[in-house]
C-alpha cells in the first residue's frame, strides 16, 4: 500500500560535507538489505528549524522518525553543528552502520507486520 513504506531521513546543514556520504550509506545498506525504504534528505537552515526538527547535527539519520544512533531521544542540544559519533570507542563523522542496519530491518519488519494486520 503506498505511503506505509518506512522513511530513511537524512537531515543535514547546508554545506555540510558530511550529508553525502550519509545518504550513500542509508542507500547503500537498503540496497544490501533489499529494502523498499523511502529516502528523503532534509535542509536544516536556521536555529528554529533545528528545534523544531529536533536537530541534533549534521548529519543525523533517522528512520520513521526515530534517531538511529541508540539512547539519544532524551537529549536536547539541538543546534546547527556539525555532528560526532561515538562508535567502537572512536569518534566518527557517520553514524554506525549497524545502527542503520537495524533501524531499517525493525522499520521493515514493523511495516510488513501492519500489511499483515499483525
């Protein structure tokens, strides 16, 4: 049924040089895990858009709403900055791949489950 397919965003400041690659990953793990996952990318511009948006630097991926980077949905620092990762112990411009990996397969799995009336 469209529109109940699951939404990959990536949101992201202008001139960021990070939002690209970003976008390649969340592409490239639904490509391996043969998602049909709807990608957006989003401009975040001004300090109000990154409140409203929740915007927790550049770039962030969130799938169905949610933040794939695990435990961060109480933070409140939402600001236009670039944005770390803190993976396997080292700081990183990307967020895990395995944190993409498992946003996409429990939005998957949560979508067919709805068609099925599960």
């Amino acid at each position: 049924m469209a529109g109940d397919q699951p939404v990959a965003e990536v949101l992201y400041l202008p001139g960021c040089p990070n939002h690209a690659g970003a976008v390649a990953l969340v592409n490239r793990v639904r490509a391996e895990l043969k998602l049909d996952v709807e990608v957006r990318v989003r401009e975040i511009s001004d300090p109000r858009a990154a409140s409203r948006a929740r915007f927790l630097g550049s770039p962030t991926i969130r799938v169905d709403g949610r933040d794939v980077e695990p435990g961060v949905e109480v933070r409140t620092d939402y600001a236009l900055a670039c944005r770390v990762y803190r993976t396997g112990g080292t700081l990183a411009r990307q967020p895990d791949e395995q944190w993409v990996r498992d946003a996409l397969a429990r939005a998957d799995t949560a979508s067919t489950r709805t068609h099925r009336g599960v």
